[in-house]
C-alpha cells in the first residue's frame, strides 16, 4: 500500500496503531499519553509482560517527537496500544 501525504490518523490505521479498544477486555495498565514518558512506560511496562493500554489524543511521540527542532514553541499531541 502506497499513502501519500496522509494524515496521522491514515498513517496510524496503516500501522495498526488505531486498534479498537476492547472495552470487555481488562488491562493492567492504562497509560495517558503516548509522549516520550508514556512510550517509555509502555516499552517498560511491555518488557516486565504487563498488558498496557496507551491513550493518546493525537500523534505518538509526544511534542518533542512530532517536531524538527526543540525550539519551545507549543505544539499538539490516539489510542495506541504496545506490541510486546
């Protein structure tokens, strides 16, 4: 499959990032927010077979990861579940 410029949203379907939430499934752990801290909680979390929930309202990878340079301007942050 080829995108182009697609959006967060098509670019995380085609990962398989935008998994449904199972709501009759039980998670150990439910993670707000897929920024650096969220991801490292998951990797984490993934790594000692806890099963890990990430919520995210945007794009992974938080604002430093969604920008070319760490300049502090001010910028945005989808449901993203770890693969263990």
């Amino acid at each position: 499959m080829v995108l182009r410029n697609p959006s967060t949203s098509q670019l995380a379907d085609s990962l398989g990032l935008n998994d449904n939430i199972d709501n009759s499934s039980l998670h150990d752990l439910i993670i707000v927010g897929a920024g650096p801290a969220g991801l490292a909680a998951a990797v984490y979390a993934a790594s000692e077979g806890i099963d890990a929930l990430v919520m995210e309202s945007h794009a992974p990878g938080g604002r430093r990861d969604n920008r070319d340079a760490c300049d502090g301007k001010d910028s945005s942050t989808t449901a993203v579940r770890p693969r263990a």
